[in-house]
C-alpha cells in the first residue's frame, strides 16, 4: 500500500464504523480492515497507476490523488453495501426490479486523475510498405 489506509478507507465510508462490517458480511472489524488492505486497496491503487502513468510513494502521492483513490475504494464498498442489500423496486405499481449500479470510478474521479496522467497513448506501426503507401506528402 502505498498512499492508502483500510482504517482511512472504511472510516471515510462510514465514520461509525460500528455495524458497517455486519452490513458487509464481514464477522469483525478486523476481517473488514483485511479485504479492504488485500483486495480493494490492492486494485484502487493499480487501477489510478494504470491510469495515470506514475506508481506514487506516501511521499510523492498528490493531495487530491490521494483523496480521489480513497472515494474509490469506499464507491466499491458502497457497492458491497448496496448489493447485500438486494435489488432495488424501481417501480412499486408494476414491481420492476433493478440491479443497484454503483461506479467505483466516476467521471469525477477520473476527471482528477486525467490532470496528473503522464503517459501518452500508443499507436501501432508497421514497417509495411506498397507502392500506394509514401513516405512522404507529395503535393501536385
């Protein structure tokens, strides 16, 4: 873990932190504090490096980098939290259910990381050439 902090990440979901581990299905707060450090912390953090190109220490993490990495993690145990809720009545006359839908990575959040990207995209070339295909303009 570089730059963030189960602890951080579950307190920032739920500041009462209290029940939230039973409304996850986790058995204590400890196990919480594990998935979140193993798993969601793990791919948040590889996800924004994906993303932006650069690999930060705690040292080297920009403020709202970091603070945009820690909404994501808590969007996806927001997830976690919605979907033990079970499906969503969209519809009470009619009885439509729907699939929550909660998106760890928002436009905002990409938004932020797209100021700090680095890298460039990539094209794809080939050193195939025809009669047809020049090297250079020529106008006539």
């Amino acid at each position: 873990m570089a730059y963030l902090d189960a602890t951080v990440v579950v307190q920032f979901n739920d500041p009462g932190k209290q029940t939230l581990y039973k409304e996850l299905g986790f058995i204590s707060e400890n196990t919480l504090e594990t998935f979140v450090s193993t798993n969601i912390i793990l791919g948040v953090e590889n996800r924004v490096a994906e993303i932006i190109g650069v690999t930060y220490t705690a040292e080297t993490v920009p403020a709202d980098v970091k603070l945009a990495a820690t909404q994501a993690a808590c969007n996806v145990l927001a997830y976690i939290r919605v979907n033990r809720m079970g499906p969503l009545i969209t519809n009470p006359q009619g009885f439509n259910l729907s699939v929550p839908i909660v998106t760890a990575f928002t436009p905002e959040i990409m938004a932020v990381l797209a100021l700090h990207k680095t890298s460039t995209e990539q094209l794809a070339s080939s050193e195939y050439k025809t009669d047809k295909i020049r090297d250079t303009w020529e106008e006539t």
